[in-house]
C-alpha cells in the first residue's frame, strides 16, 4: 500500500520541498566541505491504509 506524505525544509511544516520549478535550492558551501540538510516530514490524517511500518527513499538531485 501507500502511504502519502510531504517533505518540509522547517519544522513548523511551511516551507514544502517541490519539485521542478517549485523545488527548494540550496546554495553549497564548496565541493570540500560537507554540507546536511535537515527535513520534516509530515503524514495527512485519514488515509485509508493498514497498520505497519512503511518506507520509501528520497533522492536529491545536485547541480554543478
């Protein structure tokens, strides 16, 4: 089954990560440093679905 869910850059859950024009961008701090990004995700209430664990994975595009 699925599980539908979103994607925050903060917690207070206002600023949802999009995609394509809508997608968040990040400027990085240079290719010799490590760079984290946190995000919050946030599940609708009533979705129709059994009980159990569910997983997915998310991928980043990056840009040079």
């Amino acid at each position: 089954e699925s599980l539908h869910y979103d994607i925050y850059r903060d917690p207070a859950h206002s600023q949802i990560w999009g995609r394509g024009a809508d997608a968040i961008h990040l400027t990085s701090k240079g290719t010799s440093q490590a760079q984290q990004l946190t995000v919050f995700g946030r599940i609708p209430p009533r979705q129709d679905v059994e009980p159990g664990a569910y997983s997915d994975v998310l991928t980043a595009a990056v840009d040079f």
